[in-house]
C-alpha cells in the first residue's frame, strides 16, 4: 500500500491505498457531497476539485481524475520518511 496526502481545505485527509484514485473512498468519508453511487460521486468531486483549484477535471475514470488533481497538488503521494 502506498501512502497519499489530500488537500482539499481544511487539514489534509491521509490515507493508504493501492494507488492515488483510493483519495475518492477517503475523501467521501468525510463529505457531505459523497454518493453511494459511484459515477455520481465521481462528478461531484471532480467538481468540487475544479471549483476548489479553478483547473479542469477529468472525471471519465478514478485514475483521470487522479491524475488532475495531483497534477493540480491537490492529491500527492507521501514518501516513506524511513527510507
């Protein structure tokens, strides 16, 4: 498992998770916005994410919408301080 940082306002939400797309479990665990639907759930975050750093997001695939908002710093992966 890798561990990951999301910065979405307010104190960041770590979490571990195969890969970066596991934000969108953690980050509707926490959110009022959060649907059991999945697809649904998906939109409103990329919509959240966009409104939240005014960049586009992709929101087709977990991993897309992955991709954007790390690439807007809002999702980053935390290295392993032991090495």
């Amino acid at each position: 498992m890798k561990t990951f940082k999301l910065n979405v306002g307010g104190d960041p939400i770590i979490f571990e998770a195969p890969d970066a797309s596991g934000f969108l479990e953690s980050w509707g665990s926490v959110n009022r916005n959060w649907s059991p639907d999945a697809d649904k759930w998906r939109r409103a975050a990329a919509q959240l994410a966009c409104d939240f750093s005014g960049k586009p997001m992709r929101f087709d695939t977990d991993s897309n919408l992955a991709a954007d908002m790390m690439d807007a710093g809002m999702l980053e992966e935390v290295k392993n301080a032991q090495g």
